[in-house]
C-alpha cells in the first residue's frame, strides 16, 4: 500500500469543518429545539445533546436497520461529559428510548432500542449549533481518515470524501419517487438522504472491515441511478458482479485448500470470475430469480449455518467441500461474523486501493463515488473506468 504522509493541514478537507450539523428527530421530540436545558432529577441536561443522541441512534438504524444499541459508558461520557447516564435515563423515563438488557458486571454491557412512538413517527431537520458536538464531529472527522485500523489508503479517504460534495440530487424528482414508498423506515431514510444531499450536509464514515458508508449507501438504487449528477453531467453505475462469492475464492486460496474438492473450487472459481454465479444457482436449484440466489447465498456466506436450513442443504448439494470450507472458516474464528468482514476487507482493498488508486494517479480528473462494490462516474468517463476496473480484475484473479 502505498504510504501518505499525513499532517492536520492536509487533513483539514474543504466543507469538512462546519460551525453546525444538520440533524433528522422524530416531531414527538420537536419540541427540545425550543429550549436550551431540560431540568431532569437535579440535573439542567442540553437538550442539544438529547436531540444528538436520538439523531445518532436513528442514522444507525436506517444503515444497519436494527433497532438495538449496545450504548457504550466510556464512549457516552467522552462525548456528553459526567452527566451522560442522566440523559440516557431521560430519554428512558420520556418512553424514547427502551432498556432491554442491564448492565451485568463483568458479562455484557446495556442495551437499548428506540421506542416505537420514535421509529414510526415522521422525522424532521434541525440544525444544532452546539459548540461541543460540532466540534468532535470535525475531530471525528479527521481521525476517521487518519485511522491506521482501516484498511483503505488515506490518500483514496481523502479523494472519496472530498468528491462527495459535487454531487447534485434532482430535489423534487426525488420527492416524487419517495412518495409512493409505504414502508416507514424506507421513506424516513431516503428523505433524510435526500435532504442531506441537497444541503450538502454529508455523512461518511469508515468502518473497520474496509466499508466506507455514506448518505449514498443507503440511496434508493432508482434515485441515484436517475437523479445524481456530477458538475451537471449523468452518472453511470460500474460494479462487480458477484462480488461475495467472487472474493470467497480469493479467500480460500489464502488460507487451505486441503479441504476442498479441486474439480468443485476451480469450478467455483471459474462461474465466479465469469460473473455467472448467480445464474448457475438459479439454473441448478431451480430458483425463480438471481434475488433468490442472492438470498441464499448471504444466508449461508454470513448466518449460522445449521443441517436444518433450506439455504445451507441447497448451496451443499452444488458446493459441498466450499460449503465444509465455510463452516470451518467460522468456527475457527470463533465467530461466524467473522467470513463476512474478511469478504468485506477483500473486497475493499481490491476496489479502493487497486481500482481507484489506480484512477486518482492516472485520471484525476474522474471525479467519482463508491457504494460498496460499485463506482459511480461520469458516463463520460465509463470506458476508462471500465477499462481499469477489468485490467485490475485480471491481475487480481489471475485472468490471462
């Protein structure tokens, strides 16, 4: 990987330090934007600070939509200082926010969920100018970039977050697309995209398995197909097909393949590499669609595999020493997660630090964004885009 020396200047980005956050809440909290302090069981609590804690807990759930917190103290009082239990227990004692599992010492760590009157009620932007939250965003900010533990190159964190703010969204064609969706957390979640976008309030977050999130992640596929632009020109989407099961034979090469069937994996590796995976499941199993075959492999790539599963009994009849190869991978990881992150931090690296390092050193001028396996460009650019992505491809898996 190639080595970015850092320093604050270079790591202060245009548009990243701002004097104000925008922030979504439900209107059952609207109200704590009209008042500075709540006094709660002898305490004045920042209402600024209640209205950060639901905004958080909500954006967390429109990305991994589940609606349970494992809400760390140490954590909580950095950003909220000695009193944070207090509007922890606030938001308990106003039915915001529900304790599902206390505190055991020495086992696990509380747990909570948002309230049903939050997660169904109609959110609402607000703009929080708190001097405190403002500025650990911008710190945040910077040591996201700065973190060693993250796989991606800094200079390519730095080339991805500075491009999200040229994007456009067509407002009102957006709007419209949106308000036909019935589902709750489908709409709240692409309006609050939406609105950031047009804003230019930009979320973006690096994860520790090679993921960078942003509010483009969790976009409606239609509307970031149909209404994103770059300096006013069309998009085009360039992703890999197949991707998971793709990176898996990446993935047993480099641990053994003293479990596998030779015929069955250079089989695999060939229909993956071909990008027909999906549609030999869909042929072999009989399913009625690549989504089917897409289901049933991400439940047997990242769930618990167990005999009594239909996916599992289904994927084993075609791949059965790759499916033994699954199983052991997890097990002797002690966690069955563990397949998924690897797979993640595969795939990030070959996106983010061969792909695109490779268009930042020889086509700065490509301005461009990512959606985990994919890269939106101009589709004046596609050709070259697509170009370096197969030439990276085949130096990747071998391809003559």
């Amino acid at each position: 990987m190639l080595k970015i020396k850092k320093s604050p200047k270079a790591l202060s980005l245009i548009n990243e330090q701002r004097n104000y956050v925008a922030q979504f809440i439900p209107q059952s909290i609207i109200h704590l934007k009209d008042t500075k302090t709540i006094f709660y069981n002898g305490k004045n609590l920042k209402t600024s600070y209640l209205i950060d804690i639901i905004h958080n807990l909500l954006l967390k759930y429109f990305f991994k939509k589940e609606n349970y917190y494992n809400l760390s103290s140490s954590i909580l009082k950095e950003k909220y200082g000695n009193n944070y239990n207090y509007y922890i227990k606030y938001l308990i004692y106003s039915n915001h926010l529900v304790l599902l599992r206390d505190y055991l010492r020495g086992t696990n760590c509380r747990i909570y969920r948002l309230s049903n009157t939050i997660i169904n009620d109609d959110i609402t932007k607000i703009i929080n100018y708190d001097k405190v939250i403002i500025k650990k965003l911008n710190n945040k900010n910077i040591s996201n970039i700065e973190d060693d533990s993250n796989i991606i190159n800094p200079l390519i964190k730095k080339k991805l977050i500075s491009d999200l703010y040229n994007i456009k969204i067509d407002y009102e064609s957006s709007l419209n697309y949106i308000s036909n969706i019935s589902d709750k957390l489908s709409y709240n979640k692409n309006k609050y995209t939406i609105d950031s976008i047009k804003d230019g309030h930009i979320f973006h977050h690096f994860d520790n398995y090679g993921r960078f999130h942003t509010n483009f992640t969790i976009l409606k596929s239609f509307i970031r197909k149909n209404y994103l632009t770059i300096d006013d020109e069309p998009l085009v989407e360039i992703d890999l097909i197949n991707s998971q099961p793709l990176f898996l034979s990446n993935l047993i090469e480099l641990n053994s393949l003293s479990l596998l069937d030779k015929d069955e994996f250079s089989n695999f590796k060939r229909i993956t590499t071909s990008g027909k995976y999906y549609d030999i499941l869909v042929d072999e199993l009989k399913l009625d669609n690549r989504k089917d075959a897409k289901e049933l492999t991400y439940k047997v790539f990242f769930g618990k595999n167990s005999k009594s599963s239909a996916y599992d009994r289904k994927f084993k009849k075609i791949f059965p020493t790759i499916y033994e190869f699954i199983k052991v991978y997890k097990k002797e990881s002690s966690n069955y997660r563990q397949i998924s992150y690897d797979l993640q931090k595969e795939e990030s690296d070959f996106i983010f630090n061969k792909v695109i390092l490779d268009i930042v050193k020889n086509h700065p001028e490509i301005k461009l964004f990512t959606v985990h396996d994919s890269i939106i460009v101009q589709k004046k650019y596609e050709v070259i885009v697509r170009n370096i992505l197969n030439e990276k491809f085949k130096e990747e898996f071998n391809i003559q």
